[in-house]
C-alpha cells in the first residue's frame, strides 16, 4: 500500500483507477464512487453491505479530530465549555466528507481481498 495511493484514493490493485466519480472539491457529490475500477476491472464493493465496517473507521477518525481539537483549544486559550462543545460540532461537520472518503479507501484497501498482482 503506497501512501500517495490512498491519499489520492487510487484502485488498490492497480493504483491508477479512481475509486470515486468527482474529486472531493465537489461536496455535493463526495460519496459517489465507481462500481468498479476504469484501468482494471476490480470491484469497488466486494460484497453487498461490505462499507458497513468502514463506520468504525470513520469513528476513530472522528475520535482524533475532536480530541486534537480538544488537546489545541485546552492549551492555548482554554476557553469556557460552551466553546469546547460548538468547536467540536463544526469541525466533526466539516470533517464529515474526508472521513467518509477516507474510511472507505483504507477499508478496501485492508479488507477488500484486492491486492497486487
């Protein structure tokens, strides 16, 4: 697995197929993905219900977004607890399209049986 791969969410088989339609600028449009890759064939969605595990990987980015949020806001300014809370909400809301996007690339990429040839 090559970092550059899944930062710029490339079929793990072959590294060169996108696994989503538009890029994540459109945020409309971020969960779209290909059913299969356009270089090789390979499928995006090795079985029905297969993202569903992805939901774990996407909470425990969640969980590291609010707790670096937390740990900058503590030392810095340490605000009152209202601030802690509206500054958690926004930047989970802000973070929803990447940690989709991403949860699902490092899925496929540990569990979708799709390895090099």
């Amino acid at each position: 697995m090559k970092v550059k791969e899944v930062w710029q969410g490339k079929c793990p088989r072959c590294g060169e197929g996108d696994m989503f339609v538009y890029p994540l600028s459109r945020i409309t449009k971020f969960s779209e993905m290909h059913s299969h890759c356009n270089k090789c064939g390979a499928p995006f969605e090795p079985e029905p219900g297969f993202y569903y595990g992805s939901l774990f990987v996407s909470y425990a980015f969640n969980v590291a977004i609010m707790a670096i949020i937390w740990l900058v806001l503590y030392f810095t300014v340490n605000p009152p607890d209202w601030i802690y809370g509206v500054a958690l909400v926004i930047f989970s809301v802000l973070s929803i399209p990447y940690s989709f996007r991403y949860s699902r690339i490092l899925f496929l990429y540990w569990f979708g049986g799709l390895s090099r040839k």
